[in-house]
C-alpha cells in the first residue's frame, strides 16, 4: 500500500486511510450486507475529510461506495463521481490481489496513472 500512494505523490503519514466495512471479524471477508450496513458512515467521512482523491481497492468496496454492481473490470480506468464528494473516485485492485496475480501490477500502475493525473490537473 505504501508503494501504491508513493506512486500518486502521497505518503501514508499524509493520507486518509479508512475501510469500507468499520465492524468486520479479523480473517474474514466482509459481506454485500456489511458493505451496504456501512456505506453511509463511509459516505459520511468522505464527506467529512474532504480529500483530493478517493481510492477504492477492491470490487466490493467500489460496489458498494458506487451503489451499483458493475465488476472491478468495468469500474476501473475512469474517474467517478458521488452526491456529497468533490473528490474523484478511481477504483482499482486490492494489494491483496496484485500479491496473488501480479500480472494485474500493470492495471494497478495505469489507475495509480489516471490518479496522479487528477491530482495534478
């Protein structure tokens, strides 16, 4: 992860980090249901930190914070916009995935691209 905000400028001593689901048992993946439960606290703290740029790693979480049920595929390349959040949103893998596929650091690399793009402009 340290490498991926170093690669959009950005160090984790300056940057947000948050999870999508706030109430999660350690060693287990959070559910549909726990990702929408969570949603509006999510929504809510974005709104509240006012960032540059929102990353989302992981097909849920972009799901769920877009409301809509597009893959990780289709999500990925282009920045989106939410009600309430002037930052723009880009999706990506999660660290996670690139350690068990690396072949996606060459995905993970254009959309840290596109990021660091938008930041800059």
């Amino acid at each position: 992860l340290r490498d991926v905000l170093l690669a959009v400028d950005k160090k984790i001593a300056t940057s947000y980090l948050t999870t999508s689901v706030k109430c999660v048992q350690s060693q287990r993946i959070p559910s549909t249901e726990e990702h929408l439960c969570c949603r509006p606290y999510l929504v809510r703290q974005i709104e509240l930190v006012k960032p540059e740029l929102v990353l989302v790693l992981g097909e849920l979480a972009a799901q769920s914070l877009l409301s809509t049920s597009d893959k990780l595929d289709g999500l990925r390349g282009k920045p989106h916009t939410l009600k309430g959040v002037d930052a723009p949103i880009i999706v990506s893998y999660q660290p996670d995935e690139v350690l068990r596929s690396p072949l996606l650091k060459k995905l993970v690399w254009q959309d840290l691209q596109l990021a660091r793009r938008l930041i800059l402009a």
